[in-house]
C-alpha cells in the first residue's frame, strides 16, 4: 500500500485532533501519510464521530498503519503517557 500525499486525497486536516483519552474504540481509517520524522500520521473517524489522529513510528513498525488500506475498520488502543497524553498502542483489523 502506498501512502498517499494530501492532494492526492481531499481531507480537511483542521478537522482532527488527538486522542485525549485512553481505551480501545473502534474507527474507520480515512488517511495515512508518512511525517517528517519517519513517522506515520494516520486520520480516522471514529464510531461516535469524532475525528481523531495518531502518530505510529518505525521502531514499532507503525503499528501495521503503512499497510492498511484506508477505509478499513480498525480497532485502536491508546494508552496515557506519564505527561498525561494518549498514544496510539495498537490497531487490530476488525473482522
């Protein structure tokens, strides 16, 4: 799968914020690209709505994220950090 640019594929990135907080919800891949620090951001719209993104890096292999085809159903855990932010731990394909 490669990652699209974001004229390739029209979405609003104002429209997204991060996770605030920790549990696993389901969501709908909408858009990945690759950061400018060899990471991925991914954009996802999840079940109640809400338009959240994450960040997945290379030494995790983001977390799959460079491999899903956008429109995919995904389950996606995150965790709270120390400083009391949320990351992204995990995605599982939801079947």
């Amino acid at each position: 799968v490669n990652l699209m640019t974001d004229y390739e594929f029209n979405v609003n990135f104002d429209d997204y914020c991060f996770c605030e907080e920790e549990g696993t919800f389901k969501a709908v891949l909408d858009f990945a690209r690759y950061g400018k620090k060899k990471n991925v951001i991914a954009y996802f719209t999840f079940e109640d709505g809400r338009k959240i993104m994450a960040c997945a890096w290379n030494n995790m292999s983001y977390l799959g994220l460079n491999r899903i085809p956008i429109g995919t159903e995904l389950y996606l855990t995150f965790a709270k950090k120390k400083s009391d932010s949320c990351y992204l731990r995990n995605v599982d394909i939801a079947e």
